[in-house]
C-alpha cells in the first residue's frame, strides 16, 4: 500500500502545481516543485492540504457514493418506516431556525 501511495503521490503532486500555477495566472510552483521566490503559500505542509491527498479523499468520497448508491437500489425502500422521525425531525429545525432567525432580529 505504501508503495502504490508513493506512486500515486509521485503523480498527483505535479499535477496539483500545475493546476495551482494555471488557477495563479502566474508562478508559484518552480518545474522542480520548489515554491518560487518571493511567494507565501499560507497552508503549504499543513495535513491534507497536498494535492495528492486532497484528490485521495475526492476520490474514495466518489467511489462511496458509487458504490453505496449501486448497494442501495438493492434494498429495499425505507420512506415509510422513517417518516415519523424525519416529520418530527423537520418541526425541530422549523423550530430551531425560526428562534435564530427572531433572536437575529432582536440582536440586530
């Protein structure tokens, strides 16, 4: 597993300068990965702000959603069963967004 992350973070992290330096309109990225001179990238080495790792979690987030929806068809439906508590569900947040709104009003 190591060795297919380093293979794919080998990709992915190229990737992601180029992007940053088209989405920049101007040079952050250097062509040996090094940030250019005179540039500050705030969150750059903070976890999870990589490319490679942020593309990691689109992907394994796209594949849930594929695979859950695809699990999901094959059950069967639960609407009925789950009405009573999306009902009671539904009055708490009319409820709860309705004192926000009116305690937003009176602090305003």
């Amino acid at each position: 597993a190591a060795e297919l992350w380093a293979q794919y973070k080998g990709w992915a992290e190229p990737v992601g300068r180029e992007i940053l330096n088209w989405a920049a309109e101007e040079t952050l990225y250097m062509p040996d990965g090094a940030i250019a001179a005179g540039k500050s990238l705030p969150t750059h080495g903070w976890p999870l702000t990589g490319f490679a790792e942020a593309s990691a979690i689109a992907l394994a987030y796209l594949v849930f959603v594929i695979v859950g929806s695809t699990v999901m068809m094959a059950l069967p439906s639960l609407q009925e069963l789950t009405f009573p508590l999306r009902f009671i569900y539904n009055l708490m947040q009319v409820g709860l967004c309705s004192y926000m709104t009116i305690e937003a009003a009176i602090l305003a």
